[in-house]
C-alpha cells in the first residue's frame, strides 16, 4: 500500500468495511438486531451521555448501517453521514436540524414533485416556510432571502431531468447571506459531481436511486461538509446553543467539523425515527460497489437513447443536457464530465394520446414512477403522477400532455432502441 488517497472506484468498493472482527466475514454482515448489550453500566452511561460513541439501539445507529454511511461520506468528500430510510426522510431531518416554527428557506423550482409537496404542505405542519425561486435568476435567488431564511435548497441535477444547477454560484449566493446551501445529490451521484468542492455544505440523497440503484430498497443519506460554522451567530441553536437532554452539551462545540451530522443522528433521527433497516442498508451497500460502472454505463445508454430520439420524426423536442446544442450543455460540460445522467424528458408530436399510447406499448421499458434503476423505466407524467392538475399547472411544472420521461438502465442501447421504435410505430 501506498500512503496516496484511494480512488474513487476503490473507496466504492472498500470505505467503511473492515473483515467482521468477530467471525472474519468479508462482506459486511446485516445486524439484524434491534439493540445491543452494554459492557457495564458505566458504558451504558457513556453512550447516552454522547461521551463514548457505540450502539445503543438501531433507531440511532447500527453497524451494517455505519459501513453504508461512512462509504457515502468518502464517495461525496465530507466529514460524516447519517443513513435513513428515504431520501424524503433525509429532506425533513436535515430541515429539522436547521430551522425553528416562523423560519424559512429558499428552494429551487426544479425539483422532484414529490420534494415540492413535502415543501408546501407537510412543512407548513411545523411553521416552516418554503420560498420558491428560479435558480437560473441569480438575482431572484437572492431576493428570495430574508431575515427568516435558514438555508437554500437545490438539485445539482435536477429530476426530471435536463436542469443543470449552477452549484457554484448559488454557493456564494448563500455563504454571502449566512446560510448554508444544501444539495439533493440524488441524480448525479457521486461519481458524475460531488457538490462539496463547489461550495455546498450539506449534501442529501434518494438511496433508493442510483446509489442503490436495483430498484430493490428504500433508503436516503444526509453527508455533512464539514466547512459550515454553525456557532457564528445563533441562528442554529439546535447546534449551538446548550441542549438539556445531553447535560447542556453545545453539539457545535463538541463535534466540530462533523457535529451537524452528530444533530442530525442524536436529536432528529432519535426522536422523529425514521431509521433504515439494516437490510436495506445492505443492499444499498452492495449497489454501491459497481456505482463506477453502473453510472458510466447509464449515462453513455442514455446519450445514444437521447441522441436517436432526437432525430425521430414522432420526437418534438429532447431535454438532455448532454446533447451538443442543448441549453444546459456548457453547464453540464463544466460539472457533469463523465456524463450527463441517465434521466431526461422528451417531447411528443402526437401529444397526450401519443404518450398514453408509447407507455402502453414499451415492452422492455416498465412503466413505473421511479427513477435510477438497472432496468430502463417511462413515466408519462400527464397520465400519472400529474393527473390532477389542470392542462396550465401541468405545464407550469414541466409535466405538459406530451412529455415522457425516461430513466435509462445498463441494458444494451440498441434493445433500448428497439423498444422504443416499435412503441412509437403508429
Ligand atoms: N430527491 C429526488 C431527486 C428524487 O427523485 C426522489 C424520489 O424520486 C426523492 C428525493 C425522494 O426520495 P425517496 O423516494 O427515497 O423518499
């Protein structure tokens, strides 16, 4: 061994996971168990006191989970993690952690529908206010804050597809305001961007996405940056302000570099609950080792898929920002390198019956609403998960009669081709 840092297919496979020292097992073994037996009642007292680090309960930590959290902090480059059991779950405790009843933050319009719910109606539940703004609008981004706003909220890529967003520039935005930039690193993944070294503080994710990526497993990641000073002022008190139930321990303080992370854990996770199962944990785990190449071949599937679509006489328009011509493109050159993703829309001539009619055909494509799968998945929002709005409202959030959204998978491109022919065939 060399002293040189692991690369990043390495860390995929290795980070976190040592042979089990009890038994020798090489592959991480799932902890099925809900708690864990105290040495003594001095070690008990410890654990709770947040003076010695162990397991207690597997609500808070467990060892099968601990290994997928500290690989997904070394793949994303910050200082910890904290594993839950959806990327939603994730979204609420990192919002719990931040912002107190009256307290807002401002988010980017292009995000998953299911996030923007979770913004406009489970959040108004705790007092917390959501503002909208145009990423792309760095002047009404900064608008959007004011003496209430706690963070902003974004997708480096954003689901559905084709949004590049310019982390970089949206970092200064924030750290000039005080407040942290948090982004749901869902679609890219590590391995196509990692949004710490463009200034982001926080990092969340879908496990249930690509990192998984077998479409077999709930799960979501919250990665701590470390770079965030959160005792500058008190505008975070659940990190810097005294906390009774840890004998008025400021978590700031004691944790430093990793200590949102350890606020995350010891007082959303502890008290909201929602933990992954260990087994999911696992699987997410044994998904991550072949992220390299799951991620290299989704995106170069996705490129010749977007590409032949593109020049389809049934095909109105392609939203792929790895498309030469495309308007994200210069973006997605600068952050997106290895590729542009493996989610985008397109548009269809025949409109809304033109889109019933290709889900309804596809053979080798499922029809379901997710996202980031070894399988090749189509979703016509219009007709699903968007059937309620208006034709105006449909339109408004990117869900107009004739956009299909794919998610390509790592089967061959030219069957994905194939499929596709056939379905748009009159
Ligand atoms: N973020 C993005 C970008 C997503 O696509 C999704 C789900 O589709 C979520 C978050 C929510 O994740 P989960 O379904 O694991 O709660």
């Amino acid at each position: 061994m060399t002293d040189s840092k692991p690369g990043f297919s390495t860390l995929a496979v290795h980070a976190g996971a040592q042979p089990d020292p009890t038994t020798g097992a090489r592959v991480t073994p799932i902890y099925q168990t809900t708690a864990f037996v105290f040495e003594d009642v001095d070690h008990a007292a410890a654990l709770f006191g947040l003076q010695a680090f162990g397991n207690i309960y597997t609500r808070i930590t467990n060892p099968t989970t601990a290994v997928l959290e500290e690989r997904v902090a070394a793949l994303e480059g910050g200082t910890a993690a904290v594993a839950v059991a959806s990327g939603h779950a994730a979204q609420h405790l990192v919002f719990h952690t931040l912002l107190r009843p009256g307290d807002s933050f401002v988010a980017s319009r292009r995000l998953y529908g299911g996030s923007i719910n979770q913004f406009n109606h489970a959040f108004k539940n705790y007092g917390w206010e959501v503002h909208w703004a145009d990423t792309e609008d760095l002047a009404a981004v900064e608008a959007a804050i004011d003496a209430t706003t706690k963070a902003i909220f974004v997708e480096s890529l954003a689901n559905p597809g084709g949004f590049v967003t310019d982390i970089a520039a949206l970092a200064e935005i924030a750290h000039r305001a005080g407040i942290p930039l948090i982004v749901d690193n869902t679609m890219a993944t590590p391995y196509l961007w990692r949004p710490f070294e463009y200034g982001a503080d926080i990092v969340v994710h879908s496990a249930t996405k690509f990192l998984g990526g077998h479409g077999n497993s709930m799960g979501g990641v919250i990665v701590d940056g470390g770079t965030f000073d959160w005792l500058k002022d008190d505008r975070y008190p659940m990190l810097s302000a005294p906390r009774p139930e840890y004998q008025n321990m400021v978590l700031g303080q004691t944790f430093g570099n990793f200590a949102f992370a350890i606020a995350v854990r010891v007082l959303g996770l502890r008290d909201i609950g929602p933990a992954i199962s260990p087994f999911n944990a696992f699987q997410i785990l044994t998904g991550i080792e072949t992220l390299p190449l799951r991620m290299a071949k989704h995106c170069a599937n996705a490129l010749e898929v977007a590409t032949w679509l593109a020049a389809r006489p049934e095909v109105a328009w392609v939203n792929y920002a790895g498309l030469p011509g495309d308007p994200h493109h210069a973006l997605a050159a600068k952050y997106l390198p290895k590729g542009a993703g493996a989610v985008f829309t397109f548009g269809l001539a025949g409109g809304y019956e033109a889109g019933v009619r290709l889900v309804s055909k596809v053979a080798l494509f499922s029809h379901l609403a997710n996202i980031g799968d070894t399988r090749s998945l189509v979703i016509h929002p219009a007709s699903t998960t968007h059937r309620q709005l208006s034709d105006a409202q449909k339109i408004a959030a990117g869900a107009g009669p004739d956009v299909v959204r794919l998610s390509i998978g790592i089967e061959d491109a030219a069957d994905l081709i194939a499929d596709l022919e056939q379905a748009l065939t009159p």
